[in-house]
C-alpha cells in the first residue's frame, strides 16, 4: 500500500507542473535483483509486509514493502523444502522453489503451495506441473485466485479461511481422480478378479488388486505340500500413487526394507491339485497360513506409513537423514506401530472423527524431534510446518486415503481359495462332461459317424463390493466350455477308421471353441471297438467304449427325375439293385407309384450281386407324379426304398430372351434392341396369338401383329427401349394366346438416366444434427446451438480447377457462408461424379472460439438433379464455440 501512495504522490507532482512530463507508475516499480525473490501476484495492492518473513530450514530474512526478500533456500540434497511466508508465526503463504520460472513468486506458485502441503495430495507424490494443470483446469480456478488475493490483501492466510479449504479437498479429489484415469487404475467402487491358466500350466492374473489395502497371494502343491509361489503382495492401489509418492518412501525407507517381488504370472511343474490363495490378512480362514501373517505383517506397516504421511508428509526425509534425529526418528515410528497394533486388536474401524484426532495426537510428538534434532531458525520452521498440516485435518476428505486402507484391512476378512488341477502336462479346472451321442452305431462299410460329448470347466471369479466401513469379496462361480481338452482316439478292434479326424501335433484330438469332442468314425467290414480316453487323470472323466456295426443291407440307386412327359407317352429309364450282404436276397413285390410300371420279372439276387431295372413312366394327365418305390425283401427293409418324380404335361408356349435393358441414356440418338423369341414346342397343336401390346418406352418390330404358330415353329420380335425420361421402366410383358395363360409372361424393364448433371450454382442446405460431442481440448459445455449455423445456409459449387481442389471426376471449389472472420481455409473442394457428391472443407482458427473446423458430407442426388440428400460430420476441437456433430443435411437446387 506504501508504494502504490508513494507512486500516485509522484504522479501528482508531475502533472501539476506543466513544464514536466508525467512519468509511467512503472517506473517506481521495483525489480528483484538475480539473488533476490519478488512475490508478483496481480491484485494484491493493500498486504502489509511490516510483520512478515521469510523462512526456510536453513535462514530467516525480512521482505521489503515491494514484497522483494533475499533469496533464503539452499539445497539440502535430501527434498526441496518451501520457503514460508510467516506473520506472528503463523503461515500466510509460501512457494516451493522448484516451482518458480524465475525469481518472482507468482499467483499459481502460491496456489501450488496450499495444494502441495495438503497432506491428502502431499502423501501421493504428483508431479507439481501435473497438479498445477487440474488446478488451472478446474472451474474453481478464478474464484480460487481471488480468495488468495482477497485474503491475503487483508493480511490473513487462506489456510484458516474454511471456504478455501473446502476447494482445496474438492480439487484435489478431480486431481486424484484424474491421475487414476491417466494411470488406468480403477475409480469404481465394485470391480472384479480372476485368474487366467492356459493348458500348459501358465497361472496369471492382473498385478494390482482393487483394494486399498495390502492383499497376498500364494499357490501351494496340496499333493506334495511344496509352494509353487511363497506369500508375495500383490500391488494395491493405496500404495501405486506415484513413483515418488511419501507412502511408499515411508514404507520401503522407514518401516521395512522392500525385498517382495512382484509376480504376475507362475507355471505349474508338478503333476497334482494347486490350491491358489488370497488373503488380506484379517483373521479368517485358515489363521495357520503363512499368506495370513505374512499379509498382514505388511499391512500394518503400509497403515504405518499412511500416518506418518498425515503427520509429516514434507520435510521427513530431511529429519531422517539427520544422524542426531535418527533416535527420535525410531520413537515416533514406534507410536505409530504401536498406534496400529491398539487398531488391530480392537478389530473395528475408527470413525473420521476418531481418526483425526488419533492424528493430532500422534503429531504432537514431533514436537520431541525438533527438541532433540534442531534448534533456532530449524526448529521453528519445523514447527510451524508441521503444526500447519495438523490443522488442515478437519473432514473424511482430508484423510480418504488412510480411511479408505483401514476399511478395506481391518474392516474386511478375506481369505479366498480356489483349485486347480494339474495332469500330464494339462492344466484344468473342475471339470464335467455332458454324454450327446451314441455309443454304438449301425450302418454301411464307409459310412462316416460322429461321436461327440460337450465338457464344462469351473470358472471362478470374484467380485468386489465396497461398503462405507467395509468391503467384500465374494467367489463367483461359473461353468464355461471346456476349450483344448485333449483325447487320444484308438481302435481296439475291428477295421474301422479313425484317420480323418483333425489331429494335433502331438497326435491328439481337442475340444473345439463349443467345449466339444467330436470324433469321426468310419464303417469298417468287420464290428469294431473304438476307444476314446483323456489324455490326463481326473476322477469324474473317464474313457468312453464306441462300437460300430456294419448292416446287412440292400442298395437302390439310379436316376429316377424323369422330368416332363407329355400325356398319353411312354419315357423309360433304369435303377439298380444292390445286394450288399453274404445271403441271397429274395424279392417277394415291388411296389410302384402311379403311372410307374417295370417289365422286371421277379427273381432272386446273389450275395454282393446287383440288377438293372427297367422303369416306365405313362403320365395319363397333365400333374406331378411323385413316390416312393419300395423293394420288399428278407434282408434289408429300412434301405429299401427309393423316390421317383415325373410331370405329365400338355401344350404350352415358350418365350425366352434377355429383355433387362439396365440403365439408357434418356432421348438416345441410336436406343438398344434386345429379341424376344416365341416358341411352340408341342408335337400336335398349334396356338393362335394375339397382336403384342408394348408399355410406354418401348416399341417392337418383327412378328408383332401375332397369329398361327404352328407346333416346332419360332418367331422372334426386335424389341428397342427409347426413354424419355430419367426413371424406371419396370413391367411385364404378356403374350396373349388360346392355349397357355402361365408360361406366357416375361420381365421387360429398363431405366432412363441423364450424365448431363450440372450441380454449379447456389443450393440451399437444411440440416438435423443427429449428435453431438463436447470439444476434446476443453471442459466447456458443446455449443450444439452453434452447430445449427448450417441450417438454411446456401452453398455455391464453382467449376473449374483451385489451389485447394484435389483431381477428381468433376472437382470444384465450394462457396459456404459458414466462416467466421478468423478462420483461414486449407482445404476447399468437392467432388461430383454424376451420383455422388462429396464435400470436404478445413480451415484455421485464432482465438478463443473453437480450434479450426474440418467438414465433410457424402450425399446422392435424386433422379430430377435437383436434390442431394445425405449425411455430414463437423468437428470444431477446443474453445467455447466447440464441438462434434453429425447428422442429415438436404442441398436443394435455387
């Protein structure tokens, strides 16, 4: 405030004399020295800095009324500690050196400070630039600038401000929320888990289990007792906050050493059961399980650590690798242990409340570590740090995160178990199979059968509930097809053939994506066993016995279609008889179907032996004469049959000829002909036809007046297609006559089209926007209204070649009014190809208001050329004017 009076009494001064040229305020604007630091917030005109200092671990130095102070931080090589800005020892704000562009302390260093020592976001270990972008994209940025600004002009710090505060919990959720989305860890507050085997005994599973707590797995031989993998912790999302985050300093430095290995995967070696286990370490099922203590051993430390990121979040690792501080250093860690312990035995989740307060407490006894490990300047810069996390603790958001691990440790017991089997080189599940085909088969050598059985394998998976104090795990249990089981096929005895089936490299048979076995079989001469086992041990799937039969049976066959048979005629062809087995067949009748008769004399038929048949087909009447010939016999009578099919038919008139003219230039100055040809095939009758009548487009030259066509005769008409107009020329031409009213009619059709399309010239758009999308590159609502622009908007399609126009059938340039003064075009073109047209317009933008736009349309033009009707896309990325958008869009011709 001093400064700002000093400058105006100045300016004054000036001004008054008339002969002196009022000089710029800027000039009594004082810059920091390069050793200097200058707090530069725009606003803030009225702080007093007579009371404030600037501390850090090292030194004090007083601030000038410009705000300008020496620069006080020197690195200690361990963390970058902030620089406090005190009055009355209370912090009113401060700034993280790394943070600083240059030696002025800016609005968002400031900003970032308050966020850094939040301890909920000091714990995670974010990169600042990373916080400091959600912080500026959040829609509390200005306000959350102007309550800095606003209370630090009335020389209070925004940290006792409960209004700040409050934003402070609510942007650091988004923050947090936004490095899980980056990170792809899961936000849901349900999820799931499985393990995933192959058959080659590959067990793998995703390395981060959605808990907040600690979770373990191991997998044991329950056959020979021998671990396959020994309790390791699988990573939880508690402790996966960043690279650098406290906790897991805290936990690998101060609480334990880190020697667990991650695994992801583990291969069974050993023929027996595997029991894989998960367990989070709270007493349940089995307590003498090593995964119990191990899991929960180091769950208690990561709890540990969790609270001591609550209590000193920021200057810890300093304090640590101070040699003086290293025995108070050990005492705190062993309340804190000791603090988790008391948790545990109670076996109950405190309440928010509770758990604040049990923080407060345990940070009071920090106070003892500065005692012991520092003094002067050190041990009130210490202090006050400390002090000032303590005091921002007040709701369930300051503390989500530990909360968050107790529920899900100490508020919940799982222990899970699941089985696995391993045989043979075969790993599976519990398994059952479902018997579909026979087991014993009769038929003819050569004759293929299949059998088949569908096998079901148990797959577990486990769904995860999170409840306010709790969380559950629950086995779900599901049976899915049973895919790559493996079967060796082998004939036991007999001839029969097994070769055709699909063979794996190692000569077995699997089951297919169905969870089926299939297996072909093919008949031998002789009876035949064929034995069908697994290639693995498991009790409830055992080898199945097929037996095949070969039949003693009679063959029939023959070409017995005798097609169309004029009435009051004779046609003949032959079939067979087969005797397929070691007896002499005897044939006591043939029964025949109407209109069918044999000359065959009955006689018997040798052992593998066969006779010709002579059948007639007599057709007394113009229908189908279709039926079953039946052989009967003392051999076979289920292959005893075969069908016959014949049409008696009278006289008809056949027309033949390509009459489908397609698509014909409408006024053609030479239009295509195509012949018709009118035929009588009858034997003896003749057929009078009437004059032919053509449909509007077409005109016929040749025997078009009709009359007698004598039976065998043909007579052909030149049919041409002359259209005038641009449509579709579609129906049926009949030839009238006295004979034959359903053989006497053919398709004539054709379609007039015009190439001569000439779209130049002003259309008149109309739009429907289908959908709509927010900007990708801003949090603005979509301006969908904005995106109606297109609406009753015309268009001008300019011939001719443009430096923006690609070659094409037809390309041009495209006037649309659609630009907005600072949008320049980079591309600028359509394409016509006598259908289609396509539109694809791009340009820049400057300013605020959307990022370029990019716009594309695909559409048909109608028949009468004065209409296209399709879709379109615009896409306007960022800015307050941006959005997605597509739908129909209609050019009418002006």
């Amino acid at each position: 405030m001093k400064k700002i009076l000093f400058s105006t009494l100045f300016i004054l001064l000036f001004t008054c004399n008339s002969n002196i040229e009022p000089l710029d305020p800027s000039f009594f604007i004082k810059e920091p020295a390069p050793d200097e630091v200058k707090i530069s917030i725009e606003g803030l005109n009225d702080i007093d800095y007579t009371e404030v200092t600037a501390i850090t671990i090292d030194s004090t130095v007083t601030i000038s009324s410009d705000g300008i102070f020496k620069n006080p931080y020197s690195p200690n090589g361990v963390e970058d500690l902030p620089v406090l800005l005190l009055e009355n020892d209370e912090i009113l704000m401060g700034y993280f050196p790394h943070t600083l562009k240059s030696n002025k302390a800016g609005i968002d260093d400031i900003i970032l400070f308050y966020f850094l020592t939040y301890p909920e976001l000091a714990i995670q270990g974010y990169d600042y630039e990373f916080v400091l972008k959600e912080i500026k994209t959040s829609d509390e940025y200005l306000k959350l600038k102007g309550l800095v600004v606003s209370d630090l002009n009335s020389n209070k710090s925004p940290l006792i401000n409960d209004e700040f505060n409050a934003m402070v919990r609510s942007i650091t959720i988004d923050i947090k929320e936004a490095h899980d989305e980056e990170t792809s860890k899961t936000k849901k507050e349900n999820a799931s888990y499985k393990f995933n085997f192959d058959r080659e005994g590959k067990v793998s599973w995703e390395n981060q289990f959605p808990l907040y707590a600690a979770v373990g797995i191991s997998i044991q031989n329950t056959t020979t007792f021998e671990y396959l993998l020994e309790p390791k912790l699988l990573e939880t999302k508690s402790l996966v906050f960043s690279p650098v985050s406290f906790v897991s300093w805290a936990f690998n430095e101060v609480f334990t050493d880190n020697n667990d290995v991650k695994v992801e995967s583990a291969t069974f070696n050993k023929d027996g059961y595997y029991k894989i286990s998960i367990s989070n370490g709270n007493l349940v099922g089995n307590a003498d399980d090593p995964l119990y203590d191990y899991v929960r051993a180091r769950n208690k430390l990561f709890v540990s650590a969790n609270l001591l990121g609550y209590i000193i979040p920021i200057s810890s690792k300093t304090i640590k690798s101070n040699s003086k501080c290293l025995n108070s250093f050990i005492k705190l860690q062993d309340e804190i242990n000791l603090y988790v312990t008391k948790l545990i035995f109670k076996q109950s989740v405190p309440n928010s409340g509770e758990l604040i307060g049990d923080i407060i407490n345990l940070g009071s006894n920090t106070d003892e570590i500065f005692v012991a490990c520092y003094s002067g300047t050190a041990s009130r810069y210490l202090k006050i740090l400390t002090d000032g996390f303590a005091k921002r603790l007040s709701t369930l958001e300051d503390v989500s995160t530990l909360a968050l691990m107790l529920r899900d440790f100490m508020g919940s017991k799982i222990y899970l178990e699941e089985q696995r089997n391993y045989s043979k080189g075969l790993s599976f599940g519990n398994l059952k199979g479902k018997d579909e085909s026979e087991l014993e088969f009769e038929g003819e050598p050569e004759e293929s059968f299949n059998y088949f059985k569908t096998f079901e394998e148990l797959e577990v998976s486990y769904d995860i509930t999170r409840n306010v104090i709790s969380s559950t795990v629950k086995q779900q249990d599901k049976w899915i097809k049973a895919v790559n089981l493996s079967f060796l096929p082998e004939v036991k005895t007999g001839d029969a053939d097994i070769s055709q089936n699909a063979y794996d490299n190692k000569g077995h048979i699997n089951t297919n994506t169905e969870g089926k076995i299939e297996v072909k079989l093919v008949m031998g001469e002789k009876p035949s066993e064929v034995i069908i086992k697994p290639t693995f041990d498991y009790e409830t799937i055992k080898e199945a016995s097929v037996k095949l039969e070969p039949n003693k049976s009679i063959g029939l066959s023959g070409n017995l279609d005798f097609g169309e048979v004029k009435i009051n005629t004779g046609k003949g062809q032959t079939f067979v008889i087969e005797n397929k087995s070691a007896e002499v067949m005897t044939i006591s009748s043939i029964d025949l179907p109407e209109g069918f008769s044999t000359p065959w004399q009955l006689q018997p038929i040798n052992p593998f032996d066969s006779e010709s048949i002579l059948l007639v087909f007599e057709p007394i009447e113009v229908k189908d004469y279709t039926g079953t010939i039946t052989v009967n016999n003392n051999i076979d009578n289920v292959n005893n049959q075969i069908e016959v099919i014949g049409f008696g038919t009278d006289d008809k008139i056949t027309l033949e000829g390509n009459l489908d003219f397609g698509d014909v230039l409408i006024n053609p100055e030479t239009p295509p002909t195509r012949v018709l040809t009118i035929s009588n095939h009858n034997l003896n009758k003749s057929i009078n036809v009437n004059p032919i009548v053509l449909p509007d487009g077409f005109t016929a030259t040749g025997w078009v007046n009709g009359g007698v066509l004598n039976p065998s005769v043909q007579q052909q008409i030149v049919i041409t297609f002359n259209p005038t107009e641009v449509k579709t020329y579609d129906s049926v031409l009949v030839i009238n006559n006295d004979v034959d009213d359903v053989n006497n009619k053919i398709d004539l059709k054709g379609t007039g089209i015009n190439d001569q399309v000439n779209i130049e010239g002003v259309w008149f758009g109309e739009t429907n926007v289908t959908k709509c999308e927010p900007a990708r590159f801003d949090t603005v609502t979509p301006n969908c209204e904005m995106h109606t622009v297109l609406n009753e908007r015309d268009v001008e399609f300019l011939s001719g070649f443009s430096g923006f126009c690609d070659a094409g059938l037809e390309c041009g340039t495209v006037v649309f009014n659609f630009y907005t003064n600072s949008e320049s075009i980079y591309r600028n073109k359509y394409e016509f190809d006598g259908t289609t047209l396509s539109i694809d317009v791009r340009t820049n933008s400057s300013g605020n208001f959307f990022n370029g736009r990019v716009f594309k349309y695909t559409g048909t033009i109608n028949a009468t050329g004065d209409k296209f009707e399709g879709t379109y896309t615009m896409d306007m990325p960022g800015g307050i004017w941006g959005a997605y958008t597509e739908g129909t869009m209609t050019f009418t011709k002006k």
